[in-house]
C-alpha cells in the first residue's frame, strides 16, 4: 500500500497549504490551471483548491502534460540521500499507525539504525522518530478537525500507543491539547459560517 491511499485529498491538501518538507518527493501538487507541478513545500501562492490534482511519480505527471515549477524545482534531487530520506519517510507514513521501531525502518531501507538515524537527522533536522511523531500529530489534527472521536479514539487511531505520550508530544507540537486545538478549529470555523 502506498502512502496516496493513506493520504486523503484533504490531508494532502492540508500539507501544501502548510509547506510541510516532511512530504517533498512523497507527492507532487499539480495545478491544472498552469499546467505547473510542485514540492508540497513550495511557498509560491496557493492554487484555488479545484484546480489541484495530486501524484505519486514525478513521470506520471510529466507524462500528464505539466511541467516543472522555477521556483521549488520538484524535478531536482537536492541531495545525494534523498532517495533513503523518502524511502524512510515513506515507510514512516505508510506504518504510522503501526508500533514502529527504528530497527524496522533500518531493515527496511538495508541499512544500520545508527546510520540511518544520523544521515536523516542531517538531512530533515529530526530523528525518525520525531517524524514519525509529527505524521501522527499531522493525523490526529485531521482527526480532530473532521471527525467526532474522543481524544483517545484519536490518540489510537493516530497510531500512539499510550494516550499520556498522545498528550505530550501533541502539546509540544502544536503548543495546545488535543481539546484546546479542537475547540480552536471549531471557534475559528463557526466565526467564518
């Protein structure tokens, strides 16, 4: 399975709208209006919402007639490790909800956990399992923006395996509880109606 069936358009769409690197190589935003691709990272101005399609593969969006954006470059490999880089974040996000180990992620790309976590923490500024945390936080918000779940439905569902750590590490990324941020979303979406 890969990560587009794990990724609703929503969820991809919450990512480009917040540049999130974590996602770059991962899927590309095309915009048919311009016929223009891009990193999810891109800071160039937001496309309307209807004019976006997401893919997987940079040839099949090529081979759909777009072509590369000047400004993020999403046909340029920055760095000789980008491949590990998004093959561990790939399996990361594919496994979110699972219990993952770093020694899983090592065998996984077939190479040494200390090296791994050494080369991607220079290459993304953050250990896998930092990610790995911040995909499960990025999950949990969706989840709390657009279901009705209690916070330890959310907390399972997100992939966390103690609802105490679910608390923690959403506080330290998102600088609120899960109960906090929900009421935000949902003051800040009755304000617009």
């Amino acid at each position: 399975m890969g990560y587009m069936e794990l990724l609703s358009f929503e969820e991809m769409w919450d990512k480009i709208i917040a540049c999130d690197k974590k996602y770059d190589g991962l899927f590309f935003t095309a915009v048919k209006t311009t016929k223009i691709y891009c990193r999810p990272s891109c800071r160039s101005r937001k496309p309307k919402k209807i004019n976006v399609e997401f893919y997987t593969d940079i040839e099949e969006v090529e081979k759909a007639g777009y072509r590369a954006c000047k400004r993020c470059q999403p046909e340029v490999e920055h760095s000789p490790h980008i491949e590990l880089v998004r093959r561990v974040s790939a399996f990361l996000i594919t496994h979110s909800k699972q219990d993952v180990r770093l020694e899983d992620v090592a065998k996984h790309v077939g190479v040494s956990s200390y090296y791994l976590e050494r080369l991607f923490k220079q290459e993304t500024k953050e250990t896998p399992r930092t990610f790995l945390e911040k995909i499960r936080i990025d999950q949990a918000a969706h989840l709390l923006k657009t279901s009705k779940l209690s916070n330890l439905e959310i907390c399972y569902e997100s992939g966390f395996q103690s609802p105490s750590n679910f608390y923690r590490v959403f506080r330290n990324v998102k600088n609120c509880s899960p109960s906090e941020y929900r009421m935000v979303i949902s003051g800040s979406l009755d304000e617009m109606d």
